[in-house]
C-alpha cells in the first residue's frame, strides 16, 4: 500500500461544478503539499500544511480551496474551474514542513495523483 | 525564483547504456534531489545530495554535485527498459520549499 493514497485517479468536471480532491497519508508526516503538473510545465507548488496550518499559498486563485482537517488528510475543493486548470494534481507529504538541514532527509513523498480535466 | 533546469530535455538511449542527465540551478542550496516520474504517476524520490556532498551512490545511480558550478548531475549505468520515466530535479534553498525543474525525459530502448 503506498504510503499516500489520492482520490479519484481520475475526474472529469463541467466548469459549473463542485468537486473535491482528497490525499490520505499513512506516513505519520507532519506536512502536507499541494502540487499542479501540466504539460512542458513545471511542478508548481499550490498549498503547503504543517501541522494542520496552511503555511504556504503560492498566489492560487479562490476556485481552488484547500482543508487540512488533520495532519493525515488533505483536500482540494474545486469550483468554477476553468479548462486551463486541466492537469495532474499531486499531494505529497514529508516529515516537516520546511527540508533543511538537521530534519530527516526532507525528501517528499507523492500520491498518484488525480488527473483533472475540465470540460 | 530558484528553479533547477535539467539538460536535456529528453534522451533515447539503448537499453545496457549508461544515462546522464544534468541539473543546474541559480542560487545557493542546502540540497538537492532527484526524482522519477512514469507516466501519468506520481513522483518517487530517488536521493538527496546535501550541500557539503560532492557525489553519492545508491544502486545504479551515481549523483554529483558542483556547488562552484550550481549544478548536478544523475547517472544511471547499466540502464534498463524500467527506467524509461522522467527525472526531475528538485533544489531546496533551505527557505521553505522545493522547486522543481521542467523534467528530462528518459527513453530505454530495448
């Protein structure tokens, strides 16, 4: 089982819609990422959690809602979408928040993803 | 803002060849690591190289890292049919986040 699990894999929505995005992490990690990968573009970050407290907020605009109800689950709300919000959305986790020195490795540790397209 | 750039953007290589691909950055890090991504999955972590590093080994990966040249680099020798992915780099400037570079895109051909 891998130790983050996104759900769906998969979802396709009308730009009118209401729809969420939800991460489980099995890892005992204490942050929570966000992050939207489209095509010949770089990951960007979205969202960070730490410690259930939204610590980052990279300029996102208000369709996408972010809830952390706890430190293992993560939520995406997703409303008024547009079709160039059309991407992989990929929650990660890590031991904390901020990967510097002195802290366990830093490294992240990915879901599957959830491939959104809006119609 | 800070954004490790690998080269080349893809590359095709017969399988039992070696695969190096470069990463360079802008600024002063505290590490830096490397990741894989099949297609249409997630990314897997494959290893962090710190600061005070100059070259570190895991299995068939070799990573080295030049701190006066901001750049680093990934080999993989001996390279199989499962390690067409991609492979991206990600540099942490130790001020709160990842950034991740566009990606190389790695072909094995058998």
């Amino acid at each position: 089982e891998t130790g983050v699990t996104q759900t769906p894999r998969h979802l396709v929505m009308g730009m009118t819609n209401k729809k969420s995005l939800k991460c489980e992490q099995h890892l005992g990690h204490n942050a929570m990422y966000w992050y939207k990968q489209s095509a010949k573009k770089p990951l960007e970050l979205m969202f960070v959690y730490s410690l259930e407290e939204r610590v980052e907020n990279n300029s996102v605009p208000s369709r996408f809602s972010p809830e952390c109800p706890n430190s293992s689950h993560l939520f995406l709300h997703l409303h008024t979408l547009q079709p160039e919000d059309s991407a992989l959305y990929l929650c990660a986790s890590s031991q904390e928040a901020w990967a510097s020195e002195g802290l366990a490795g830093g490294e992240l540790f990915f879901g599957e993803g959830s491939r959104l397209t809006v119609l | 803002s800070q954004q490790g750039e690998e080269d080349p953007q893809a590359l095709s290589i017969q399988e039992g060849e070696n695969a190096t691909m470069n990463c360079s950055y802008k600024t002063s890090i505290n590490n830096l690591q490397w990741y894989r991504q099949n297609s249409g999955r997630g990314l897997v972590h494959l290893i962090l190289i710190r600061s005070n590093e100059r070259e570190k080994h895991s299995g068939r990966l070799r990573v080295t890292l030049d701190t006066s040249k901001k750049s680093s680099s990934l080999l993989i020798t001996a390279s199989r049919a499962a390690d067409t992915a991609s492979y991206f780099c990600a540099t942490d400037d130790g001020a709160q986040k990842l950034v991740f570079g566009q990606g190389t895109r790695l072909t094995i051909n058998p």
